[in-house]
C-alpha cells in the first residue's frame, strides 16, 4: 500500500508542486496550510511521514514538532528556507528525523523521504519483537570518573548532580562513552546521534560539543570530551581536571 504524506505548507505554490510531485512517485498527500490544522492531522494518525514547513502560521513549525513529539513518533522533515546550523539543531532537538533546506533538489528529497520511511518500517519491526538482549543492554551504566550515564534511566550524573540533556546531546554523551579512548570522527557521531539517513552538515556535531562542554565541562570543572584536530572527539580513560 502507498505511503501517505501530509505536506504541512503555507506557500500555496510549493505546496502543489510537492503534492504533484509525490503523485507522480506513486505516493498518496494529504496538504495542510498553517501549523494547528497540520498538527490536528497527524495526531488523527491518517499519515505515514509529515514534511513541515518552520514558518508557519497559527502555530510554527518547531512548536508543531514539539506537540506531536509528545504521543507520535511519526517521521518528520522539516523544510525551511533558513540554513543556519542552530535552526537545523533546533529541528532536530525537537525531534525532527531530518531537515533540508530551501530550495531544494526534488530527487534529494524524494531519497530522504524514502529512508526516513525505511527507517521507521525498522523501529517498528523491531518494537514488535521481544529483545531481551536489547533490555539487558539499556539497563548498563556508563561511567567514567565522575560522570554516570545510566541507559535505562536515561540519567547523566556528575557527583550525584542531575545534568539536564536533550536526547541528542544524551545520545553524544553514551556513544563517546562507549567508546572511551577511541576517537570517533565526526561522521561516525553523526550516524549515532542523528540516524544513518541524515544528510546535514557534519558540524553539526561541533554545536552538540559545545552544548555538552558548557553542560559537564564548564559546570563541574573538568575536561571530559577532548578534541583530536583533524580527526574527531574523544573520551579518555582518565578525565583532565581544569
């Protein structure tokens, strides 16, 4: 059966060219032209992926995102005419599965819509099956020195202090962690933190540091992920006080 896609967009004209252009790849649309109507469609669980404008009227696209976030998982791509990296960070935090930026390539879109439905066929099948193993993993506890990241809990502590993160910034955190004295290149945190399909700027990598870093670093006065030039970031076995 075709997979249908709600097109969240106030430009009339964009709008149609999207839905033309889905048709014409077999898939089926449904439009929406401002933010609440957007989002009252995709709760009623009609769609299988959503791509949604930022500048939106009623409600804009980031507050959309944060709704919907709260019952679905359904995919997301954002479609904006800004390029900055801290709106593309500002997507993603809200739970954005990808971001592109206009104008765009229809053929690169098309791609992103394919994976990131692929992608969410994946989560599902493995949401029907009972891992054990899966389980048995989220339920480890990640420490190094004085910073604790428990899976399960989805907790980071620095002597017994709860340090707020958004999902991204945790999902940096576990993968440095679990890969201590390793540096991981920025492509490579990009697939874990990100998901495999995402085709954005690896520098985006570099803002989720800094986040970490003023979060863990700045506030408790040691220096947990080093920078390797030309190559990555690293967590050692042995944190540097500062």
């Amino acid at each position: 059966m075709a997979a249908t896609i709600l097109i969240v967009e106030d430009e009339e004209q964009i709008a149609r060219f999207l839905e033309l252009e889905l048709r014409h790849e077999g898939y089926l649309t449904c439009k929406a032209a401002d933010g609440r109507q957007g989002l009252d469609m995709a709760l009623e669980g009609q769609c299988d992926l959503m791509l949604l404008d930022v500048m939106l009227p009623e409600l804009n696209g980031l507050e959309v995102l944060r709704r919907l976030r709260r019952t679905s998982n359904l995919p997301v791509i954002m479609l904006t005419a800004r390029d900055a990296v801290m709106d593309k960070v500002s997507g993603l935090d809200a739970g954005a599965d990808d971001y592109i930026t206009k104008p765009f390539a229809i053929e690169e879109l098309l791609a992103r819509i394919r994976r990131a439905l692929k992608n969410a066929d994946m989560n599902s099948e493995k949401g029907n099956g009972v891992n054990a193993a899966q389980n048995r993993e989220d339920a480890d506890v990640l420490v190094n020195g004085r910073v604790v990241l428990d899976k399960k809990r989805h907790t980071v502590k620095v002597d017994e202090h709860t340090v707020d993160l958004t999902q991204r910034e945790f999902a940096m955190l576990q993968t440095l962690l679990e890969n201590v004295d390793i540096v991981l290149s920025r492509e490579t945190l990009l697939d874990k933190v990100c998901g495999y399909d995402y085709m954005g700027e690896t520098n985006v990598i570099d803002v989720y540091v800094r986040y970490l870093r003023s979060k863990l670093d700045d506030a408790f006065g040691f220096k947990l992920i080093q920078t390797v030039r030309g190559v990555g970031y690293v967590i050692r076995s042995e944190q540097e006080d500062v």
